[in-house]
C-alpha cells in the first residue's frame, strides 16, 4: 500500500482552464479572487471567462490528430 496521494480525477478537464480551476478550487483560491473582486467592487472575479479562453487556447487533445506540420513524403 504507498502512502501517495490519489491522482485527482482530471479526466472531464478539456483543457488547462478547467486543469486551473480545479486546482484553485481544492486549494481555496476561487473562493479569495471572489471575495478580492467583491471588494474591489467588481461584479465578478473573471474566472469562468479565463478559463473558457484558457481551455480554448490549450485544449487537451483527447484523439490523435494530425500534426500541423506537413511530412515530406518519400
């Protein structure tokens, strides 16, 4: 039995925004940019909008897909 800790389910992360928001919400850090843009007077924090932007920028790649780079053929 190893005394790690289990890997945090990541498999419904579609890219690194969901990757970021779940690693601030297990360590709290959502709940502080809130209150930091409640009382910056800010509707929101943002955090939904950047990590759409984010997961849009760098998906994960679930399929192969073909390289954007061209192979010479032989």
């Amino acid at each position: 039995m190893s005394n790690l800790p289990e890997k945090s389910d990541s498999a419904g992360a579609r890219g690194l925004g969901d990757s970021i928001a779940q690693f601030t919400a297990a360590t709290r850090l959502d709940k502080v940019a809130e209150q930091v843009a409640r009382l910056a007077g800010a509707k929101d924090c943002g955090c939904k909008k950047r990590q759409q932007t984010l997961n849009q920028v760098f998906p994960y790649n679930t399929q192969k897909s073909q390289s954007p780079f061209p192979r010479k053929s032989k």
